[in-house]
C-alpha cells in the first residue's frame, strides 16, 4: 500500500475508535470526551486536503512506506 492509502486506513480507524469510545450508547463507551479525538481526524483530513501536506504521510515515508502517485 501507498503512503495515503495508509494514512485513509489509520484516519478511519480512528475515528470508528473513537466514536466507539465516546457515544454513550456503545458498548465500550468510556467517555464523551473521545468524540474531540474524532474532531481532530477530521479537521486533520480537512486540513491535509486544503494543503496537500499531511504529518501522518510524511512520518510513513520516512519509517519506510512508499509514496503514492
């Protein structure tokens, strides 16, 4: 896999993650406070799409993942 196709799979696990700790009615609910984990995914992934510059891609590349085209 390419470097952004990593980091997609990392952002979306993360996020089910966190809204799996943080929704209430979820089984392993521990605290609302991990819906702002959610939020920093997102504004993260926002980012990285207004600039093209994403730290979670660089830090791949640099342990070893190739970049994508």
């Amino acid at each position: 896999m390419n470097s952004w196709q990593v980091v997609r799979v990392i952002a979306g696990f993360f996020i089910l993650l966190s809204l799996a700790l943080g929704i209430p009615g979820s089984p392993v609910f521990v605290n609302q406070w991990w819906l702002a984990f959610t939020a920093f995914v997102g504004i993260n992934l926002f980012q990285s799409g207004l600039t093209k510059w994403c730290l979670m891609e660089s830090i791949l590349r640099k342990l070893g993942v190739k970049a994508g085209n």
